[in-house]
C-alpha cells in the first residue's frame, strides 16, 4: 500500500464487522498482505492464503510470502504447507479453506489467484481428476495446439495466453469427453455467499504498480531470492507448477549461465508486469460486485 496513515486506511475501506469474513483480492505488490495483516491485528481474525504460488513450502521470497515475523502478528493458515511436486489445483485449496469458515476466528482470505476466490464464492464444478498420462501428453503439447483442442464457447470464457488455463481446458475435454464449459453449467451452489462477506479488491494506477513491482523484485534479491532458487535447482522440473512461480525460471537461467543477472531482473519484472495487466482485467471483469479500493492515490 501507498504510505497511508491509518485513519486514511480504514476511511477507504467498508465496515469490517467482527461476523464476516474478509476478502482481499488484488494485482501481485499492490499490498493486499500488508492490510490482510493490520485488518487481523486491528478488528481480529486468522489470515488465510488465496495465492497459488504461496502454498510452496520452497518459496518464501521469490513468491513474497508473508515473512517470519510478519507470520508471528498474526495466524497465517494454507502458507507454505505444499510441497514442490506435490499437486496443488483449486480443487485442494477449496477443500482446504472450507472447515476454516467456521473457526474460531474470522477468516480474512487474501491473495491474487481470481479462481480461488470464484471457486469460493460462485461454485465449482466437480469435475473429475485429470488421469495422469492426460496430463503427461498435455506438458508435451505447445499452446496452439491445446487452443486447438479446446471447444469455442470454453476459449471464449478463459485467458488463452494463460498456458495453465488452457491446459486445464483441454485436459478436461481429452479426459472426460466434456467441454470444461459443460462442466461449469452445472456447478453448484457456492460455500459462501459473496453477500455474507466483506470482499475488498485493490484496483491501483498502472504505473504506481509498475514502480513496486520493480522495486519489490530488487527486494526480493536483497532477501535471498536467488540463494531460495539454488536451493531448488536440483529439483528443477519446468513442468511442475511450483517451478512456474515468476522469478524461478529467470533466475535459473542466469545460475545456468544463460542469463546475466541483470536481464533475469528485467525478464522477471516484465512477466510480473505482464501477470499484474491480467489479474487487473481478469479482477474488473469479474468483482463488480467487490469493494474497490485504490491506496495508489
């Protein structure tokens, strides 16, 4: 967030009643954890993840989790359980945060993975486990010719530069003979009902996001972002999700010797502004019925 005093911070927001959750979406470094945290120390609750890189145990500071002692604040849950190759899909996280909105304490569910946030609170469809020599056959296609074995009214409806969504897609059809699109016609009721929550979405001005973005990566060298992925270079399998974090592959590339540091820095920044542009649209597309929050101005 924009250095706000705290009065100026709770004047933009809505009433926070002790008896709903929270919901804070928003583009990657525009600050949603840092009010996640003052939200839960000040009116109380249990800070939960909705961001899908931040559930890898093995990321801490290349995927900008929560820190040690911002951790010791406040409960943090669903942060860093996952392991590298473990699969993770909404499917899990949804199963996972379900038991949580019963708890002892108010949720405050924080992140910028949209389909978290609309499994949540518009349903999603049981559909079927991906068997895994789909999947296998699926890694080893490029992106033109899943889009090709996906039907239209399913495209229309996902972001087709979002290799994971698209894969998702065809996967779907290849295996269960069905449109993911059929699929989702027959979802059912969601678990919590977006009036019974306060949901808040940041919606901040492109270039002061595009500042924190550069500078947050800057930090994230500073803090060990490199020595985390030399950590994991062993390991390293482009094809798992966890290795698709942004930043990952970059930085591999440079302790490859393929890559300067400095082009890394610029690759990484530029995939993050590029990710921020789709959470943006993909957040004004379909939060409407959100809070809108812009701490930039």
């Amino acid at each position: 967030m924009a250095n706000n005093d705290s009065s100026q911070i709770w004047n933009r927001l809505p009433p926070i009643p002790n008896d709903k959750p929270v919901l804070i979406a928003g583009p990657t470094a525009s600050g949603k954890s840092a009010l996640a945290l003052q939200i839960a120390e000040t009116f109380g609750g249990v800070i939960v993840n909705a961001d899908a890189s931040q559930v890898y145990e093995c990321w801490r500071v290349i995927s900008a989790r929560p820190s040690v002692e911002e951790e010791a604040r406040a409960q943090h849950l669903l942060y860093g359980h996952i392991a590298y190759d473990q699969e993770y899909s909404t499917g899990h996280w949804l199963r996972e945060v379900t038991p949580l909105l019963t708890g002892d304490q108010r949720p405050i569910i924080v992140g910028g993975t949209g389909l978290y946030f609309s499994a949540l609170t518009e349903g999603m469809a049981d559909i079927p486990a991906t068997p895994p020599e789909v999947r296998a056959e699926a890694d080893k296609l490029d992106l033109t010719t899943l889009i090709a074995g996906v039907d239209t009214q399913t495209l229309e409806r996902i972001d087709t530069q979002n290799r994971a969504r698209v894969q998702r897609a065809w996967e779907v059809q290849q295996a269960t003979g069905r449109s993911l699109s059929d699929w989702q016609a027959e979802t059912p009721p969601p678990i919590l009902d977006l009036a019974d929550t306060i949901p808040i979405v940041f919606d901040a001005d492109k270039q002061w996001l595009v500042d924190r973005i550069t500078h947050r990566f800057d930090q994230m060298l500073d803090d060990g972002a490199l020595q985390e992925v030399d950590a994991m270079r062993d390991r390293y399998d482009p094809s798992l999700p966890a290795f698709k974090a942004i930043g990952v592959p970059e930085l591999i590339a440079y302790l490859d010797g393929h890559l300067s540091l400095d082009a890394a820095k610029e690759r990484a920044t530029i995939a993050t502004r590029q990710f921020a542009k789709r959470q943006r649209t993909w957040f004004r597309a379909r939060m409407k019925k959100w809070n809108p929050i812009d701490f930039s101005k």
